[in-house]
C-alpha cells in the first residue's frame, strides 16, 4: 500500500473529479428527457451543479499537488493526441470550462430553452468522456497491472454510480417532484446499480488477472493481497451506499440520499487506493 500512499493526492483527484463528472452527467440527462415541469426549464434546477463543479476543481487542486512544481501544469497539454495523459487534462479542462460557464449564465438567469438543452447535452457528453478519458489516461502498457479494459471500466463505472447517487440527492434536494417523475427515477436507477455493478465487476476482475502476474522481483498476488483492505472497503461501502440510494430514490426517506452520498465518496476513495496499490511494471 505503500506505492497507493504516494499517489494520494492522484487518488484524491480522480475521486473528486469522477463524481462530480457523473453527477453532471445525471442531471443533464434528467433535464433532457424529463418533461418541463420536472425538468426544471427555469432558473433553479442547475443550480445543484454548484457542487459537482466544487468537486471537479478541488479535484483539480489535489492533482497540482501531485507535481513538483504546480507551474509546470500547463506543459501537460503540450502531448495532446499522443499522450493519454495529456488527453485526459485536456478533457478535464474542456469539461471544467464548459460546467463553469453554465453555472455562472444559469446564476445570472441567462439559460433558456435551446441554450440549456446545447448545455446539458454537452455536459452529459463531456462528462462521460472525462470519466473515460480518466481511465485511458492509465493504461499504460508498460505497467502490465494497470494495461487493461478493466482500468477503463472501473472509471465509468465508478463515476457513473457515484455520480448517480450525489446527483439524485442534488436532484430531489431541489425538487421532491423532478425525482419522483418515471424518467428520472429510472434514470437514477440505471446509474446508480448500472455503475456500481460495471465497476464491482471490473474491481474483482482486475484484483484476480493482477493476482496471475509475477515479475523478478514481485508478486502479484501478494500486491493484491496487500490492498485486500482497501478493495474491502470499497465493496462494502458501495453496497451500502447503492442499498441507501435505492431507498432514497424509490421512498421518501429523508436520511438515505445523503448517507449514501457519504459512503459512495468513501467507496470511490478506496477504489482508487486499491488501483492505485496493484501498480506492478514490466521492469520489475
């Protein structure tokens, strides 16, 4: 768990930033298919998207952290079409633009009509591809532990259920009735059992291909039993918070949507210290 330690703040910001990629991503696709009472055509449904677009940022701020000299920042766009690093803060950085500047013409009551529904189909693009984007930028073939699909999975998976779950509670903190409408509680359910069960899947699968690998040096099997802890938490937690969203979602249950906002932060959390954790290269 040592090399998982190191990564901290990666792992802070992949978090941060995939669930708040997913919550936009949620509650655009709400607004665009809920009919207009539901959906919010006015000024205050967007309002909600204030705090996914703290996430993405706080995010942001944990990855500067990560450098060793936070100036250099802006030369990570210079490999943009080569680099899948470069890509994903290229993505990252188009997302974060376009969420602010919806955010602030919303605040003014400058989005209406056709303008918000170019924005929402936007964000809900963006955001999915930031998700991708976010795991491409880790597949890297010669860190053998990490060159495969299951890296990409567990990044849409995870943003999508966690971004599911803060969505729906951002969603039904505005309007009791913009959740209860058919489309959107369908929608909630989708990503947040759809997500959760694309990223639970990839998670054991990744752990038991890392479990096959052995290097000169290395086990891959004693990696992965080193973040059995961390993969512990993550898999507990997700249920837990899948089982208080769904009752969040179908029941008027006052406590479930926040709770399970709690523990689907914490799930994603040790979801990315358990990747961060199996990192075994072909050079060792």
């Amino acid at each position: 768990m040592q090399t998982a330690i190191s990564e901290l703040p990666l792992a802070l910001f992949t978090t941060f930033v995939l669930i708040g990629a997913g919550a936009f991503a949620f509650q655009s696709l709400v607004a665009l298919v809920s009919a207009p009472e539901q959906g919010k055509d006015a000024k205050g449904f967007s309002a909600a998207t204030i705090a996914p677009l703290a996430l993405v940022i706080v995010g942001f701020i944990c990855a500067f952290a990560h450098l060793a000299n936070p100036l250099n920042a802006p030369f990570a766009l210079m490999g943009v079409g080569s680099s899948p690093m470069s890509n994903e803060i290229a993505m990252g950085s188009l997302f974060t633009v376009v969420a602010l500047v919806f955010v602030i013409l919303d605040a003014m009551g400058k989005l209406q009509g056709a303008a918000r529904k170019v924005f929402n189909v936007a964000l809900l693009v963006l955001g999915v591809l930031f998700a991708l984007f976010t795991g491409l930028a880790y597949y890297v073939e010669t860190i053998i532990s990490w060159g495969m699909a299951y890296t990409v999975l567990e990044t849409v998976g995870l943003s999508l259920f966690a971004g599911g779950v803060l969505g729906a509670f951002l969603v039904k903190y505005q309007s009791d009735e913009a959740l209860s409408a058919g489309s959107a509680r369908a929608i909630a359910f989708v990503f947040v059992i759809g997500g959760a069960v694309v990223a639970l899947a990839a998670l054991m699968l990744h752990a038991s291909a890392v479990s096959g690998f052995e290097t000169v040096l290395f086990s891959g099997a004693a990696i992965v039993s080193a973040a059995t802890p961390a993969f512990a938490c993550a898999v507990v937690c997700g249920v837990v918070a899948v089982v208080c969203a769904c009752v969040g979602i179908a029941k008027d249950a006052k406590w479930a949507l926040p709770a399970a906002c709690v523990f689907a932060l914490v799930a994603v959390f040790f979801a990315r210290l358990a990747f961060y954790a199996i990192q075994l290269s072909v050079a060792l």
